[in-house]
C-alpha cells in the first residue's frame, strides 16, 4: 500500500483538499493502484495548498498546490513513485520554508494522523505525560518554569509561576480551562495544533491537571472552528478509551477529564474572565481582578488559564526537560513562537521559529515580500490591538522585550501585512471601530472612548469631504488624549490596548493624515 496524505486542515478544505482526497480516491481505484490515504494536517503552507504528499522509499515528497483535474496527469506521471511532475515540490522536508524551521510544539503537525492514537504514540506523543507521572507536582511546575515558557496568548505570563500559585492553594475541585477562542486577526496556530495534532493539547492540559491536583478540564473553542472541534472531541474519545485521560490517568489512581465547550462567538470571550462567566453559562463580560483565576477561577474554584500553544508546548518540556527548550531563543524570550504569516504575502504559512528571527526575516525570507509584488508599507503583530509597524522597524527581533521596547506587542504570533497602497487613516479608524463594536461595555473609557475615538479619526481622515481637515491638529490631540485615558483607565485590554494601532499609524505615518511631524506632540505617544 502506498501512502498519500492530504491534509483535512480546514485551511487545505477552504481550497478544495475534500475534491482533491476524493479523486485521489478515485482515480486510484480506476487504475486498481493499491493507496491509503490519510488525512493529515497542514504543514503549514498555504499558498501551496492542497499540498499531496507520497510516502516514497525515500521519504515523503510533496504536490501542490492539486486541483481534481491535475490528477490523471499526476497519476500518469508516476507521482505515487515520487516522479516529476511541474506541480512537484520534492522532498517535503527540504522545502525551504520548512526546513528552516525550528518545530517544537509542531513537531509532528502535518507528519502524522491527527486523530490516530497510535501515530501519536509511534512519534513520541505522550512521553511528557508518563514522565509527569513519575514526578511531585512541585517537580513539573518547576520544569516548567525552567523552561522559560510564556503565556502564548498574548499577556506572555510566565506559565510555570501561573501554575505555582493553583498548586498552592487547597481547593476542591481544581480547573483546567484552555483558551482556543484565538480571536486575534491573522492568527491560527492554535486551529493548526487543535486540526493537525489534538493529542499534544489533550497532553498538556493532562500534565497541567496532574501538576497542580486539577480534575476537570475544559477546552473553550471559537464556534467558527467545526473541524477543530470535532478532531479534538475524537481524540478525547480515543485519550479516555486508553486510559490517557478518565479517573486513573494510566493507573496512576489521578483522575482527569476533559471536555470541549464551543464559544458565545464575541472577541471578548477570549479575555480570561469573559471567558470563564461564559463557560458558566453567562453573558461573556469581563470581571474585576483580584481575585486572580488562579485563586478563584472558574466556579470560583483555582483554575489554570492557558492558551493553546502554552499548553501544547508543555508535553516536549516535560519529554526533553525544561533546559531543552530554554536553550531556544533570546533574551527572556524563550523556546521558540509559531509565527502566523498573514496579510498581503507571497507566502502566508505557519512558521515556527525561536525567538530572535526578525520581522524582515519573517516577511522577506519566509513570506516571500508582498502577494502584489508591490513594496511592504506597514505590518500590524499581535491582532487588533497590535500596533502598525513601518519599514523602518523590520529588523526588530521577535522577542517580547524588543516589541514592548518600539510600543508594540508580540501577542499571539499574528503578523498581517500590507503594501504601499494601504490606508492608514482608514486602518486607524477600523481598529477604533473594532473596540467600539467588540467593547463589553463595563467599563466607561472603553465603551464610550471607543466610539468618540472613531468620531475623531473621522475628523481627521482627509478622506471625510464633510468634516475632514477641520481644526485637525486639534482633533488629533484630543483623539490622543482619548487614547491616554484609554490606556490608563480600561479595566482590559480591550479597550486599554485599543490606542495602540491608533496611536501607531499617527506616529509613523502622519501623512496618512494629512499631518506633518510637527503634529506628533501630545499625549499617549
Ligand atoms: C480582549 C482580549 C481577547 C483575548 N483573546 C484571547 C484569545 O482569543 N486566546 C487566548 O489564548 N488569549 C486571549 N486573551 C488573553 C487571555 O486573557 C489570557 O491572558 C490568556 O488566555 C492566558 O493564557 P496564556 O498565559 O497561556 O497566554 C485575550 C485578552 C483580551 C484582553
Ligand atoms: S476595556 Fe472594554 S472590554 Fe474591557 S472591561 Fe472595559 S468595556 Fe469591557
């Protein structure tokens, strides 16, 4: 039997992967060729998807991007013995793009079955869980602090210091909730890993219940995520039926259970209280801190909150040992970050990569330089509320520090990026817009400074005949004023992070605008 992976990642079905699978299917019958297929995940390289590997005895080789009616060629031309063909890639792993990578916690996403247990296992998957096992609770969050991992979900909290504070306290029961609302523009690391290799989040949330004394936990997903949902409902059915997860995780007399809930389908769920009140049932607002989830979480139990990738990053800590990963990356930046390359891109794809690598890398080497062909003007890091970056700050490492340093943020990965012809006026005002339509409106910076700050970019925007260019350097200042109280009086992020795309696009390109430099001084900068 020969083995033909094409992926089911609902980015590789977007583009026709199901047609593709079915042909393949199909013509393979039609010429009695002997082929199993399987269902992959991605490998992260959409612009070649649906991207069909053939498992040769020399390895796996690639096709992409197939469409049904390149198949009878392919067949023809012996593609099922890796022979040439223009739509071939060669050997899989040497694509550049790939190979260049450093994949820790997507080690074995588009290499592997998703939902086969025993791929799992046969790739080194539950290693971390059954030498967790062996270990003190105190002993596997020590690892992880060791390890230097960092919240992936935007705030980069220290996830072992996150985890010490639940193992410290004495509650009944204890929660595990994983946050995969991944609601950040550009982003989709975490519907990769949770399509492309659902065992490894199921792994790390087991090791984080087995290392705090934590029973229950829950997986919060995005609704718009149906092929997420369902490979990890079916993982947890195969993790249970094992005896990964149940009342004796692997007769070791500790319990742990697992369940995915869909989310309310608003960006604020994705903040960690929001989410909580939803998963309790409730309309997702955001609540007052203290006292912290880890104290009183959800149900007011101890609850680790962690995003996705934190989690699915803790089953190689726990196998390779904290030192391991910490050896990747720079600064207090540690292990590496699965980048999300989005936008107006050459070749928008995952890439992971230790921290260090810098934007111009990412956008040049990797992503190939603009879809257009036109020169890259600006990329906004981080999703909504990331700031806009222009030319002048590519060579910035990706590296929390160095992004908080220019008034930026890393968040979860995302990077989006956009040509000479973009707006920036217009950007602006859409990340105001997004605040004010996003806001859950408990706090009043956020629900009323949201939609007075769309008015005053309105104001400003050459673009608005009626009231454009009036008292502008006035309007700007009282934009950035709005945008200080903002910042400093929010009770979230939501509407204290809102400022920085704003403020961002007026700093680094005032002419957008209509304004000179001298029109930079003011608040909030
Ligand atoms: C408005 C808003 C939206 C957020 N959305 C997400 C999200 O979609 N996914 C996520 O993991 N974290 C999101 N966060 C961050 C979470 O509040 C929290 O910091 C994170 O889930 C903690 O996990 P980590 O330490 O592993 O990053 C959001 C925060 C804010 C303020
Ligand atoms: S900043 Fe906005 S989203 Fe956050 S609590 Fe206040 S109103 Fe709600």
């Amino acid at each position: 039997m020969i083995r033909v992976f094409v992926p089911r990642d609902s980015g590789a079905l977007s583009v026709g992967a199901e047609a593709v699978a079915r042909g393949i299917a199909l013509e393979a019958a039609a010429r009695a060729a002997a082929v199993t297929l399987v269902r992959n995940g991605s490998r992260g390289l959409y612009w070649l998807e649906p991207m069909v590997e053939v498992e040769t005895r020399g390895g796996r080789v690639a096709y992409g991007p197939v469409t049904p009616p390149d198949l009878p060629g392919l067949f023809a031309a012996g593609f099922l013995e890796g022979k040439p063909h223009r739509l071939a890639l060669g050997a899989t792993e040497e694509i550049p793009y790939l190979r260049r990578q450093e994949r820790l916690t997507f080690a074995r996403v588009g290499i592997t079955d998703p939902v086969s247990l025993g791929d799992y296992e046969a790739h080194e998957g539950y290693r971390g869980l059954r030498r967790a096992l062996t270990m003190p609770g105190a002993a596997i969050v020590d690892m992880v602090t060791q390890s230097g991992l960092r919240g992936r979900g935007g705030a980069a909290f220290p996830t072992g210091i996150k985890w010490k504070t639940v193992l410290g306290t004495t509650a009944d029961p204890k929660y595990v909730v994983c946050n995969a609302d991944e609601g950040d523009s550009g982003t989709f690391s975490d519907r990769m890993i949770m399509e492309g290799d659902p065992f490894v989040l199921i792994e790390g949330m087991t090791i984080a219940g087995i290392a705090v004394g934590a029973t229950q936990g829950y997986i919060y997903i995005r609704s718009e995520y149906p092929h997420a949902t369902r490979a990890l409902n079916e993982a947890i059915a195969a993790a249970t039926a094992a005896g990964y997860l149940g009342p004796d995780v692997l007769e070791s007399g500790k319990r742990f259970d697992l369940e995915v809930r869909v989310g309310a389908g608003a960006y604020i769920c994705g903040e960690e209280t929001a989410m909580l009140e939803s998963l309790e049932g409730k309309r997702g607002m955001v609540r007052y801190k203290p006292p912290l989830p880890a104290i009183a979480g959800l149900f007011g139990k101890p609850t680790i909150i962690n995003n996705v990738i934190s989690l699915a990053s803790v089953p190689i800590i726990l196998d390779k040992g904290g030192e391991y990963y910490r050896d990747y990356g720079m600064g207090r930046s540690r292990g590496t970050l699965p980048i999300q390359l989005a936008g107006n891109l050459k070749h928008g794809g995952l890439v992971e990569k230790a921290f260090g690598v810098t934007l111009r890398e990412l956008l040049y080497d990797y992503g190939g330089g603009s879809r257009t062909g036109r020169p890259l003007r600006a990329v906004q890091v981080g999703g909504p509320l990331g700031a806009y970056l222009p030319e002048s700050q590519f060579d910035t490492p990706i590296d929390y520090e160095a992004f908080t340093g220019i008034s930026a943020m890393l968040g979860h990965g995302g990077i989006v990026a956009f040509d000479d012809t973009v707006d920036m006026a217009a950007q602006a005002r859409y990340a105001m817009e997004f605040c004010a339509i996003e806001s859950c409106g408990k706090c009043t910076p956020c629900r009323i400074g949201s939609t007075r700050g769309v008015e005053g970019i309105d104001r400003v925007r050459t673009i608005d005949k009626i009231v454009a260019g009036r008292d502008r350097e006035a309007n700007v200042q009282l934009v950035r004023d709005l945008c200080d109280t903002m910042l400093h009086g929010s009770l979230c992020a939501l509407g204290g992070m809102a400022p920085f795309p704003v403020l961002s696009a007026f700093n680094h390109f005032p002419e957008d605008f209509g304004l000179t430099a001298g029109a930079l001084a003011g608040a909030g900068r």
